[in-house]
C-alpha cells in the first residue's frame, strides 16, 4: 500500500507539473493568470478530495483484510496425523 501511496504522490507531482505547462501556454494565448490560477486552485481541490478517497478506500480496505485474517487464524484447519 506504500508504493501505491508513493506512486499517487508521483503522479500528483505530475499534475502540477502539466498544470504549471498548461497555465504558461494559457497566459501565452491571453487568459489571465488569476482565472489560470483559480481553474488550477479547483483542479487541486478535486484531486484532494479523490485521493482522501482513495487513501480511505485502502484503510477500509487494511481493515477487511485483518478481520478475514483473524477469521482464517481462528478456523480449525485439519492436521495431519
């Protein structure tokens, strides 16, 4: 689950890299910073509140995992004689 952290943190990092082309090349066409700086601001917004979902979706997920394995530990597997 840390690597997959790891690797959304990357692809964040990403983002604000294109983000940062994307607001350059709307300047060099005419858009003002402030309405490029505001559509950025929302699309960090968005992405905050996806990835708060996604890391709650894995603790969920840890979650179902120890319960199926406290269950598994408790089940009185055969042995052999």
């Amino acid at each position: 689950m840390e690597n997959r952290i790891i690797a959304l943190e990357e692809k964040q990092q990403e983002l604000v890299e294109a983000i940062n082309e994307l607001n350059s090349n709307l300047a060099s066409v005419g858009f003002s910073t402030t309405e490029s700086i505001k559509a950025i601001m929302e699309g960090f917004q968005s992405m905050n509140t996806a990835m708060h979902g996604i890391v709650q979706n894995f603790h969920a997920l840890e979650d179902r995992i120890t319960e199926i394995e406290t269950k598994m530990n408790a089940f009185p597997f055969p042995t052999k004689n």
